[in-house]
C-alpha cells in the first residue's frame, strides 16, 4: 500500500509538472506579474483593433540601427500577411554601421536571428536575448571571441545591445512570452543599419560604406530580404552559404 501510495503521488507530482506552461513559469517572476497586471488588459484592446487574436499567435521583430526604432509586426497564422502593431523607440545605440565582429568591439550585430532566451532577473529590467553568433557570425567573426550576450532590454544604456526601455520591453516580453506559450518557439528577430526607404538613411549608410566593399556586399544581402517583406509582408527562407553570406531562397 506505502509503494501505491508513493507511486500515485509522484504520478500527480508529474502531472503538475507537465501542466505548467512558460508563460505560468514567466509569471513566476515578480517583474512579468506585475507587468501582465498592469499591461496585458491593454494589449487586448489594442490587439483587438487591430484586428489581431490575443494572444499572439506569430511574432516577428526587426530593428533599425541608425533610425533607432523597433518594430513588432504580428499575424493570426502563416497565411496571412504580417501586420506592423506597434514601432518603438530605440533609446541608445553603441557602435556604428557594420556587424558585430569580435567581443568588445560595441558592436549591435546586423543580420538575421531569433530570440532565444526570455530573462526576467536581467539587470536591465526585463531582456529578451538573440541567437548572436548565428551560423554567419560565426563564420565571418574572430572564431575565438566573436561574442555573446545581446539582448533586447529595458533602461537605456547599451554597449552592443538593443535597449527600449522599461514600459516598451514589458509589452514585448508579454507579446513574445504569450507567443512562445501557445507554441511559436521561433521568433525571428531581423537587425538591419538603416531604412532603406529612407533617403536621409540611405545616405548616411552609403557614406559609412563607401570604401568598404565588404560591408556593401553584406548591406546588399541584408536589403533583398527587408525588400521582400516590404513587397509581401512575409518572410523568405534564409540560407547561410559557406562563405557565410545570407541567401534568401
């Protein structure tokens, strides 16, 4: 009877366990509580006139560098197209045009990757971080220290990631973090050096790169798939080749 009894309880013991979702998890933090107290009613609404379903069934982030803002674009499922919900400001920038190449250099990475990992105890208030070095980080950085750690963060202070502040990156982390929970393990996270439908942008990007070729190649990379999504509002594929260049397919 005692081995029944202690087999039913680690039965119920794995039970509760499974039954908890990352979302339940993330709410286990004092900071996303009190942020989902007092932002998630709010995002409702404001998904609701927008014409999305609460919560987010697909997310897709993209930043631009010297512009300094942040966009979140949602859609309802993979057939339809993305909608822009909301553009936030990007509050510092260290660095300059270019990738991110080795440790230290303070550079915010340029490219294509994913979120992948959710840090509620960040110093930063809350941070959402990204898969840098991806596959062509790592095979165009110094392949002993290319380095780590970038994150979408709160407070303002940054010396290679992307900071929005404290109120901005609470409705980005319940976004995500609901995204995530109902099943969108990958969110992609676009970090381009500027608009290029904008001419003042474009300029000062062309003067950055004027005599660096190498740049203007990975510019040109960068651009074919933000000019795809501007025609569809969809993501193309995305291939790194062996040279470590971006392929959209």
């Amino acid at each position: 009877m005692k081995y029944c009894l202690l087999i039913i309880a680690l039965f119920y013991t794995v039970i509760t366990f499974s039954q908890t979702s990352f979302i339940d998890v993330q709410r286990s933090n004092t900071k996303v509580a009190n942020a989902l107290k007092t932002k998630e009613d709010t995002l409702k609404k404001q998904f609701e006139k927008a014409n999305l379903q609460w919560p987010a069934k697909q997310v897709y982030i993209r930043s631009f560098k010297y512009d300094s803002q942040l966009e979140v674009w949602v859609r309802n499922t993979n057939k339809e197209p993305y909608k822009l919900f909301k553009t936030y400001k990007v509050c510092a920038l260290s660095g300059a045009m270019g990738p991110k190449r080795i440790e230290g250099d303070f550079q915010v990475p340029e490219g294509f990757y994913c979120l992948n990992e959710f840090r509620p105890g960040s110093t930063y208030h809350l941070a959402l971080g990204i898969n840098y070095p991806n596959a062509s980080d790592l095979l165009l950085s110094d392949s002993a220290k290319p380095g780590s750690e970038i994150y979408i963060h709160g407070s303002c202070t940054t010396v290679g990631c992307i900071p929005i502040q404290n109120d901005p990156i609470e409705e980005l982390y319940i976004i995500t973090s609901m995204a995530k929970n109902v099943g969108e393990d990958f969110i992609p996270v676009h970090i381009f050096p500027a608009r290029f439908s904008v001419a003042k942008s474009v300029d000062y990007l062309a003067k950055a790169s004027r005599e660096d070729k190498d740049y203007q190649l990975f510019i040109k990379q960068l651009k074919e798939v933000c000019d795809y999504f501007e025609l569809h509002k969809k993501l193309p594929l995305i291939a790194v080749n062996k040279k470590g260049e971006y392929v959209a397919l």
